[in-house]
C-alpha cells in the first residue's frame, strides 16, 4: 500500500532478484496515484497493481479482492492516514509489516494525523512535514496487534515481526536504540526546527496511549 511509490522502489530493489529467479513469486500493490501504477506495469512482472484511494471503510474489501489470510510481507506508506489504515486491516495476516514514519513528531510523542477520508497532506495542509504517525505511536498499536519492533532504515519505515514467529539472527529492538531522523529533512532543517514546526502548526493530533488505543486529541507541545 504505497502512497508515493518509495517503499514500493525499496521492495523492488531487495526482492528484485527472488522475482526472477522463484516463478511462484508474486506480490499486489494497492496505489492511490495512477501514473506509479501505470510506471510500475512495465517493470514488475506477476505483480498485481490497482488505483485505489484506501479508506478504513474500503481497505479491508479492496485488499480481499486480491488476498486473504497469512501473508508474508505488507508495506504501508500513504503519507498520513498510515496508523489509521494499518490499524483497520483485518482480512490479511501479515508475517512482517514495514509502516512510514515521520521522525519531525519527534522520538517522545505518541501522536498521528486524524483520521479523515480523500486525506492528502499536500492539499490538505500547509505545513508538508507534518503528517503521519510517530514512531512511538506506532510502535504502541503494533505491540497492540501483537508484533515485535525489530528495526527502522532510513528515519522512514519500521518494521516489525509477527509474535511467535523465529526471528532468527534479528533481535528485537526498541525506540531508543532504534529512532533515527529523516536524512534528507536533515539537509534543510535541523531535528529541533522540524519539530517547531510541527508545534507552530497548532495542529490538533490523535493520542495514542500505552496500550495502543486511539484516545482523544492532543497537541504536540
């Protein structure tokens, strides 16, 4: 589920090599802007790609269309409404997720973007960095739905392991070892001006408690 195609292209990259070689292989990718789908129909092959702009009112029919069940690996990265739809999906288990964050909230706030339906952050707001779900907040519903945190790459995504599951020579980990800021937010602005304007915005935000429960608004302060 890819809002921009970036975790797509990272996907690509590391299993771009089991796609050629393993026949049975195959993946679905759910985009809600038609060009990377179109972009994408001449590269990958055995792949199903669809347009669709996800809600947590249609995700879980749109998904089922194309899977159900155990499911190896899901990506989510729709840049806002990530926590809101991962936390509605219920017709695939997933083995392994990989959802964005968006390191600006900062390391210490269990926040995200309200919920609301045709979300974009570029036309919904004025303040482009401000967006998503922080890496606390995410961690907090993924140990909900019973997942492991095992890593971050990039101050971009996270990823996490269905409990139970051997996790063989990865380990868990945790937000203190794990947190790292965006690179390329880095090259214009410093940690401590991202998370001013994420402030200055005044924007309310969903507080996500310790138990991984959407419990009211909040400001980032």
């Amino acid at each position: 589920i890819d809002g921009d195609a970036q975790n797509e292209e990272f996907t690509r990259d590391y299993y771009g090599s089991l796609r050629r070689e393993d026949p049975a292989f195959g993946d679905t990718d759910l985009d809600g802007a038609s060009i990377n789908v179109n972009d994408d129909r001449s590269i990958l092959e055995r792949v199903r790609l669809e347009t669709a702009l996800l809600e947590i009112g249609n995700i879980n029919d749109i998904i089922g269309r194309h899977l159900g069940g155990e499911i190896d690996f899901l990506s989510v990265d729709v840049d806002g409404m990530d926590l809101h739809l991962l936390n509605a999906i219920s017709v695939v288990k997933p083995r392994v997720i990989c959802c964005e964050y968006n390191a600006s909230l900062g390391p210490d706030l269990s926040i995200t973007t309200p919920y609301r339906d045709q979300y974009s952050r570029f036309h919904d707001y004025t303040h482009p960095i401000v967006h998503g779900t922080s890496l606390l907040a995410l961690i907090r519903l993924m140990n909900k739905k019973g997942y492991t945190f095992v890593g971050t790459i990039n101050g971009l995504n996270a990823f996490f392991v269905k409990n139970g599951i051997d996790l063989g020579d990865i380990r868990p980990t945790t937000l203190e070892e794990s947190f790292e800021y965006n690179g390329y937010r880095l090259e214009r602005m410093t940690s401590e001006e991202q998370f001013e304007e994420v402030v200055n915005s005044g924007l309310d935000f969903t507080y996500i408690d310790e138990d991984g429960n959407f419990s009211g608004m909040v400001k980032a302060e």
